[in-house]
C-alpha cells in the first residue's frame, strides 16, 4: 500500500474515539475526553437507545463543540458521543440524475437507492488560479435577456440579486429547463418546505429534473443540515465536471446559506461582527463561491441567488458576494409590478465575462440596445407626466420609438424557450433598427 493511499483510507475511516456530554451550550453540546477533528460526524447516545448526529463546530477549552443535526431532546450529562466519520463525504455517479436528496444525503423522492461507484469529499479545496483555463465560450440559458444583453460564460460565476418575491425561483427552474449544459445541480437551502413541490413540479418539471440533481435543506432543517446541503450539492457539482461534463450550479439562496453559517458560528462562541454576522460567515464565502468555475476536464457556471434585504443591495451579504461573483442580475419589484417577466434590471446588471464570451458584432448591437435603453430611461419621468417634446432630442426620440420592440425581446414567458442562435440574431436585427434610426446615421 502506497503512503498515499494509507494517508486517504486514513481521513475516511474513524479511529475508535469516544467522549462524554459534559454541558449544553446553547444549540451545541460540550464534550469532554474527545480530540476529534473539526467537521467530523459523530453519534450522541440516548438512554432510549436512539442515537442523534452531530458535527464537530469547534473547540472550548478541553471540551470539544458538537452542534446536532436535529433536536437535542433526550441528550443527558454524561451521554456517550462516539465518533462516525472523520471525512465527511457523498456518494456519486451518473445515477443522480433526476433524484431529489436532503443535506444529508438521504434521498427524499421516496425511489430505492442507487448504487454509485465513487465517493466524493465535501470539503475539496478550489481550483488553483493558474489551473483554471480562460474562459471563452458562452453558455446558453434559454433566457433572451440574459443570452443576449448579459452573456455568461462556461464556468463564469453570476449573482441574482432581489428582494423576496419577484421571481428567482422560477427564472432558475426556467434555465435548468433551458440551458445547453450537461447537468444541473440545484440546491433550495432554507427554502419554504411548501415550496420545494412547487418548484420539483412547476419550475422544473419532468424535463429539467430528468438532467437535474436537486438537494433541499428547508428553513425548519438545523443550521448544519443547511450548511451542509450547499457543500453537498457543490461537491456532486465538482464530481461531474471532473467528469467532463459543463454543470449549470444553482443555489438558492447564498444569504440563507450565510445565515446558517451566522447560526453555527455564534453557537461556536463567535463574536459578532457586521450586522451580527461573525467572522466566519465572510471567511466560509469565498470559499464555497470559489469552488464554481473551468477546469482543463469540464466547467461549472453557477447562478446564486441573493435575497436582499428591504431591497437594498449594499447590505453587507450581497455587498460581500457581488465582490467576489463575475456579475450580477438585478431583479427589480418594479418590474414585476408591471407583469415584466422575466423582472431583470438589464441597466443594473453587468456579465463580467461578456466581453469574452460573444462576437464583435454581438457585442456592439448590445450596446447599442443599452444606450437607447439609458436614454429612455433619463427621461422616463418626463415622458409619463407628457412633458417631453418630440424633436427635442433624437436619442430619446428613437428611444421612445423602439420602446416596445425592447420589451418584447426582454419579456419572455415560463414555457418559452430561445436557442443561444435565435437570441442573437433577434439582437441584431432589433440593434440594426437602432442604428439604422441613430442620430449619427440620419445626418
């Protein structure tokens, strides 16, 4: 047996280690006489003969933390803790696809296990800088908006930005149906247990589950379980396109996911930051946003959905993520009080990576579409009270004219769907009008 081989079997297979509950601490429970490693699983024993899990959080003392994936209820002075597993892993394989999992990993669909070939670490680290390839080929979501005015890349990494309500759920349900990748993998953490049908059978539907891996953690789920299902649903991401495969990451949502970590880590005995937030909670970002990307074998482009706060995206969550994501998709109320789907602030958005990823010609009819977009909208209050001339600027004026032919390219029902190829010549032929009808031109 190689030394490497003896070290891995080594952080996958438990030592024999054992402790005792001393004290409960708020949500976790102290232990004493056990030196387990951070992020170990381990079994509390109760005098039923039930066990509860629970996972290493940290270290107090000579007292070991362990935060429960469930209630607490029946844990004593004195219980056995025994430790299960020193390296959290999932099992993976091609028969994922089209299976709903907890963060657990336990399957909640209800079908018989498969049986998978490999087992995969959930705590990988991410793809070293100089190991990741340029990226340079777009990926198609099947959403005009996004293919045409906000292209995103094979392994780029993009934000969507609202408040509650106006339509994340449904614009990622509509790209798992729609997208040119290979496998989806979408993970609702802290989602409305009412809601996880809803989406299965209305967002995603039979087609997009059927090249899909869904992993659900509710907002009733323990902090840890909500934690773990974002590392889980990642780590099946990275499995896949080690695979070869180009993945489509969808986590809804990031702030949840931060929450759970805030959860853990004041638990912990972390002192509060920002907002309540402890330090941890900006520190664990990165690195589970930095796992996404290209690779020399395949790619993962993930979308992460940031529910802000009040609509203000400068709180500190959505101010850490937008920082460290290659873009972001604003989603405005406004216009999804005006029945505008999908509600996709175009002038507020920005693909990092367009530039990259599109033609020269592609590129100039999107900004072309922008500017007369920004000229209508310097004087939208000036045309809705009627107080604007016509002739007295013909930007606007083409703005005003071409209107109605942008809203029908940017508006897009549930049940449509657009090719990457019908997206852009649609751009270009709207573009054409708009330069055709320019200022410039016409003199």
């Amino acid at each position: 047996m190689t030394l490497a081989i003896e070290r891995q079997i080594r952080r996958i297979l438990p030592f024999r280690v054992t402790g005792s509950v001393s004290k409960i601490v708020g949500l976790s429970a102290a232990v004493s006489g056990f030196p387990a490693p951070l992020g170990s699983i381990c079994r509390i024993e109760l005098e039923t003969g039930d066990a509860i899990m629970a996972e290493v959080i940290g270290f107090q003392g000579e007292e070991t933390l362990v935060l429960p994936y469930g209630e607490m209820t029946g844990v004593h002075r004195s219980a056995r803790v025994e430790l299960v597993q020193s390296y959290p892993y999932v099992r993976a394989g091609e028969r994922l696809l089209g299976r709903v999992l907890d963060g657990r990993g336990r399957y909640l669909d209800k079908l018989p296990a498969p049986s998978l070939p490999d087992r995969v670490g959930l705590h990988s680290d991410p793809t070293p800088p100089l190991s990741r390839p340029r990226i340079d080929e777009p990926l198609g979501t099947g959403i005009r908006a996004i293919d045409g005015l906000l292209t995103c890349g094979k392994g780029q990494r993009l934000g969507i930005f609202s408040g509650s309500g106006v339509g994340k759920s449904t614009l990622l349900g509509q790209m798992a149906r729609s997208s040119t990748a290979d496998v989806n993998v979408v993970v609702l953490v802290g989602e409305r247990g009412r809601e996880v049908r809803e989406f299965l059978d209305r967002d995603l539907g039979e087609e997009g589950l059927r090249r899909s891996v869904v992993i659900v953690a509710t907002s009733d789920e323990p902090a840890l379980v909500r934690l773990r299902a974002a590392k889980l649903g990642t780590a099946i991401a990275e499995y896949f396109r080690d695979s070869g495969k180009d993945v489509l990451l969808m986590m809804d949502s990031v702030t949840r996911f931060a929450l759970a970590q805030r959860e853990i880590g004041l638990a912990a005995g972390e002192p509060p930051a920002t907002r309540g937030y402890p330090p941890s909670v900006f520190a664990v970002l990165p690195r589970i946003l930095e796992r996404s990307g290209r690779t020399d074998r395949g790619s993962i482009t993930g979308f992460y959905t940031v529910l802000v706060e009040a609509d203000d995206a400068n709180e500190p969550i959505s101010d850490t993520v937008r920082g460290i994501l290659d873009g972001h998709l604003m989603l405005t109320r406004k216009l999804a009080e005006k029945a505008h789907w999908p509600a996709i602030d175009v002038l507020g958005s920005i693909s990092r990576l367009m530039n990259d990823v599109v033609s020269d010609e592609h590129l100039v009819a999107a900004n072309r579409i922008k500017q007369v977009m920004a000229a209508y909208r310097q004087s939208e209050d000036l045309i809705s009270i009627g107080a604007y001339q016509a002739g007295s600027n013909p930007e606007v004026d083409l703005a005003i004219r071409l209107q109605e032919p942008i809203r029908d390219f940017l508006r897009q029902s549930v049940s449509e769907e657009t090719s990457l190829g019908t997206t852009r010549q649609s751009l270009l032929k709207l573009a054409a009008r708009a330069i055709e009808s320019s200022p410039a031109t016409t003199e």
